[in-house]
C-alpha cells in the first residue's frame, strides 16, 4: 500500500519537460521538510499499485507519468517502475531531492536537492548522476552542485507568497543564469498558467 495525496493529469510546469502531458503521482511523505514544499503531507489516500495503476490508465493520451511528493524515493523500487511501465505503456520519470538511491528502470531523474535549505537538509543528498538538474534557487552558491553530473541544469526562482520577494528573486536568478550560461532558467509555468 502507497499513501498518494493525488494522482492527476497536467502540463509538466517545471524544467526539460516544460509544457508535456503528463499523469502526476504525488506521494504523501517525505524525509525532508524544506520550508516551500507544496505537498500536505498529512493527507493521501492508501492504494496499491493495481489502484495507482488504474488512475494513470484513465489519461491514455499521456506519455508520461511522474512520481513526485514528497520524497517518491521512499515508496518506489523497481518492481514498481517496471509493473507501472508494463501496464500503462507510458515513460517513467521521478523528482527527487537525492536522498535515497533510485531504481535503475526509470526513463528520466530529476534531481533537486534541497539541502541548502532550512529543513531540507537533514539528509544529504547522495545522487551524483540525473537527467536533469533542477536547482530551487535562493541565492545559494552553485559551487555545491559541480560534482553532480547532469544532461541538463535548471535554476528555478523559489515561489513565495510574497509578489515582491518573487520578482526580487526571479531577477536575481535571471542574473545568476546569465553569469552562469552552464545553467538556464525554469520557471514554474503551471502558476503562470493557472493549472496545476
């Protein structure tokens, strides 16, 4: 039995991906507790991977799913990713913070660490190698991530409730961007557009 705070369908709003359908599978739980998740992980309904399974089957159009939370990591190995696979036909993909080691069946890694946040690092994070490198970006020096070998890096302005905290940190993360060109920008397009 799994705990999933919901499974739906979206535009992936985040990173390489940005723009893609896809059938979300968020998983309540997590390690880590960064100050920004926007995960209630005290809500979630329990069901076995026959019932998750089900829930993806009813987007057929989908390409993808992803596993996020949460810390999907916690939850998923590789029996999972390959039963998943098998019975929806569709690429299997995970956002991770880096905490726990991944099954080696996933179609893509997008790995996030948070350790340099307050709360998010209570694990380190131990994934050296990902798809997509997907930095939440408050200012922190992007020294620490150099070991991490990654196809692709992303730094994503961290979302706040604060309008003028926002645009602060967007600029500063489009400046960072432009004196680092190994990164680009990922901007959380699914809050631009209204959709989850």
């Amino acid at each position: 039995m799994y705990r999933i705070n919901e499974i739906f369908y979206s535009l992936q709003g985040e990173g390489f991906h940005t723009g893609t359908p896809c059938v979300f599978v968020r998983f309540s739980g997590c390690n880590l507790r960064c100050h920004f998740c926007d995960t209630d992980h005290r809500d979630g309904a329990m069901m076995t991977l026959d019932d998750i399974i089900g829930e993806v089957n009813r987007y057929p159009a989908a390409p993808m799913v992803v596993l996020t939370g949460g810390e999907p990591s916690l939850f998923v190995d590789r029996d999972f990713v390959e039963a998943l696979k098998r019975a929806t036909g569709k690429r299997v993909t995970i956002e991770t913070n880096g905490t726990r080691l991944l099954p080696d069946n996933l179609d893509w890694v997008t790995l996030s660490p948070k350790g340099a946040f307050e709360g998010g690092g209570a694990e380190p994070c131990v994934l050296t190698r990902c798809d997509e490198l997907k930095v939440v970006w408050c200012g922190q020096d992007l020294a620490q991530y150099r070991h991490i070998a990654a196809a692709h890096r992303f730094l994503q302005p961290c979302y706040s409730e604060d309008e003028a905290r926002n645009r602060a940190n967007r600029a500063d993360c489009v400046a960072t961007v432009l004196q680092n060109p190994e990164w680009r920008l990922s901007l959380q397009v699914h809050r631009v557009v209204g959709i989850r």
